[in-house]
C-alpha cells in the first residue's frame, strides 16, 4: 500500500523493475539493488541528492539537522532532494523498505503471481505474464 500510496511505481514500475510508468524520470530496478535495507531506508527518507529521487520522511532536513548523510540541507545546497508529494511516518518507511527487502529485492523476471500480488487475482493486466 505505502509503495502504491507514495507513487514509487512512477519511476520504478509497478513490479518495482525500473519500467517507469508515464513522463517520470526512470528509476533504477529495485529488483536488482544490492543495497542493504538500512541503505534503503535511508534513500526513501532522505531522497538522493543531485538525483530525481525525492525524500519521504517526515522528520529529516530542518534547519540545523545532520540526520542525511550528514550534513545540513545549507551543506546540501542545490543538490538538495525534492520533497515527495506525500511524506510517511517512520513505520511506514519502516514497511516500505520491508516490502522491497522482502517482496521485490532479488526477485527475476515478473511473473503473473508478481502481477496478481500487486494488482489483484484475476486482474487482466496480468494474463500477458507466465503463470507460476
């Protein structure tokens, strides 16, 4: 809910494999990503400056604070993360990066069952994929 809810499908594709969705930038396949959930967790707070990745969280860049990648949004400066049209709390980060450690990270191709889990059993949009 919080991956749809937070339109991460628009740069990372509904599957999470990098086949943005519209005029998005592309983002990379969460499929594919090396990255440890603390990794994670950080680049959907924070965002990724000099990057089109927005930030998520709620609690990070005010004035002084030093709480991504440990500087203050001044030492950031131009290369600072666009806020997310919506922001979470941390346990819905928290959940997020959960369903990427867990739901998508490491996972092949699509499959019609990756299609249904995200759309609903029986959804048309999945009988173009194989079937498990």
């Amino acid at each position: 809910a919080i991956f749809k809810e937070g339109g991460c499908r628009g740069c990372h594709g509904w599957a999470a494999n990098g086949e943005r969705e519209g005029p998005n930038p592309e983002g990379p396949s969460l499929r594919a990503t090396m990255l440890p959930m603390e990794w994670i967790n950080i680049t959907v707070s924070c965002g990724r400056p000099g990057t089109a990745m927005p930030y998520y969280s709620r609690e990070v860049y005010r004035r002084d604070s030093t709480t991504c990648y440990g500087q203050t949004p001044a030492q950031i400066g131009d290369r600072m993360p666009t806020r997310a049209g919506v922001r979470f709390t941390q346990q819905e980060i928290d959940d997020l990066v959960y369903y990427i450690e867990y739901y998508v990270k490491g996972r092949g191709e699509v499959t019609r069952a990756d299609c249904e889990f995200f759309y609903g059993a029986g959804d048309t949009r999945c009988a173009t994929y194989p079937a498990p």
